[in-house]
C-alpha cells in the first residue's frame, strides 16, 4: 500500500525514535491506547510485551513495529489515517517512550470518499471486513 492508504504512518521524528527504542529494547510493537491510564496516547512495548487480542484490529507496521487498535476504538478511527509523531513530554507510564523526554502522539486526517471505498475493500486482522 502507498502511504495515502495506510492505516497508520510515522514521521520522521517518529521514525527515529522508535529506532532509538528499537535499539535500546529489541523489536517494539504499539499499541494505541484507548484513553483508560495515558491519555489516547500510542503507547509503543517490546514485541510481545502486550497481550494482543482476536478483537484488536492490526494497522500496519511503523518501521517493522506492528501496530494495533481495539476493535471498539476501531469503530470510531476507521474513517482516519493515524499520523504518529513525536513531541517534547513525558510518554505514558507503561511506554517504552517514558523517561526520554520525548513522548509518541497520534495525529490524524480523514481519509477521503475514494480512499475510504478503496480501503473498505481490504482486510482487517487478515480477514475480509
């Protein structure tokens, strides 16, 4: 897929941050939170660290770094491209991007009619939607 169809997609910034992480902790997953202890905050753990779901929905991969949703959350972000970036902060208290200064956010954008159709016909968690 380009990256205008890309459920998910890093910045720079962000890209160098998880290679940062990556080489500190190993391979990373992210998971993006659903606003319960950090906020609505990607939070990014070691592959395997988080308990991954049949009910959470996976993006894509930032950098070789899955990424994942609840499919409830799913249901409201669908219309959405997730844009991570990286600003000045403390991360969420369960990320590896705690304690660096810096912390992972989600931005977003809606993807377009002609986008949405488009993505609408792919899969989700391997399955047809």
């Amino acid at each position: 897929m380009n990256d205008a169809l890309d459920r998910v997609v890093a910045t720079d910034a962000a890209l160098q941050m998880i290679a940062e992480l990556r080489g500190r902790h190993g391979p990373l997953m992210f998971f993006q939170s659903g606003g319960c202890c950090d906020g609505s905050a990607p939070m990014c753990y070691p592959a395997g660290e988080f308990d991954v779901s049949e009910t959470d929905v996976y993006l894509g991969n930032l950098d070789c770094a899955p990424f994942y949703m609840g499919l409830e959350q799913f249901a409201y972000w669908e219309h959405t491209q997730l844009i991570i970036d990286v600003v000045a902060g403390n991360g969420g208290m369960f990320s590896l991007d705690n304690g660096t200064g810096r912390r992972f956010l989600t931005r977003s954008r809606l993807f377009t009619d002609e986008e949405f159709r488009l993505l609408s016909t792919l899969t989700v968690n391997g399955r047809e939607k």
